[in-house]
C-alpha cells in the first residue's frame, strides 16, 4: 500500500486498479486483495500483485482472484500484456499460474522479493482462454 498511495496522487486514475480487497460472501471477511503495480507501460504491459490469507488458501480463491481482475483490466484498450512475477519457492502461486497458461519470459532481481519469475500472457490469448 505504500507504493501505491504516490502512484494515487500523481495519477488518480490508476486508484481503480491499484488496489481491490476479496470478501468472502457467507462471513463479510477480507480474505485477500490485488492490485497492479502501476499503470499499463508504453507497450501495454501491466503486472499484477495479489495474496490470500494463509487459512483460506487453497481453495480457489487466488485463481477466482486473479481472473477476476485479469477480466477486468483486459477490457482496456491500452493493456496488451498481463504479466505475473513470483518466486521460484512459491509451489501455490506456481501452479495457479502455470495451470492458467501463463508463459515463463525471464526472471528479475526485485529489491524487496529477491529472485522473480517473469511470467506473461497476452489478452488476446486471455480473452480466448477464459
């Protein structure tokens, strides 16, 4: 949340998608959020961050998560590319990712994260998929 409050104000548009919390219907508890890090770049690549509460993982909540906001943004004329990062120890996030076709396009050294892998899709190929 803290990277996301400058992005706000310097553009209040990326305020629609910087941030969206999943509630759990029967219980009205915040279960998890996703967000994208920042706007789409000039080649319409846009990358996407989520989590979900420890107790309430494995159940298909990330997946519903994230196509959810994947169906979403591929709706804007300007998004061509959805990328997703993740760790190489990170078997849960993995195996969503892989299942929904994403492709392995490289891995990146983040500050915070350590080592990432790139993973993208296009919308085209989104939209034909799901």
């Amino acid at each position: 949340m803290v990277h996301r409050i400058p992005r706000v104000a310097a553009s209040p548009e990326f305020a629609e998608i910087a941030i969206v919390l999943a509630v759990l219907k029967s219980t009205n508890e915040v279960i998890g959020s996703a967000g994208f890090h920042d706007l789409p770049d000039a080649h319409g690549m846009i990358e996407i961050g989520f989590g979900i509460v420890d107790v309430m993982q494995n159940q298909g909540f990330g997946k519903e998560l994230l196509l959810g906001m994947w169906k979403m943004i591929s709706e804007r004329s300007d998004v061509q590319t959805l990328r997703y990062t993740v760790s190489p120890d990170n078997e849960p996030s993995l195996h969503i990712i892989r299942k929904l076709g994403f492709v392995l396009v490289g891995e990146q050294m983040d500050e915070e994260d350590g080592l990432e892998l790139i993973y993208e899709l296009s919308v085209k190929e989104y939209l034909a998929k799901f």
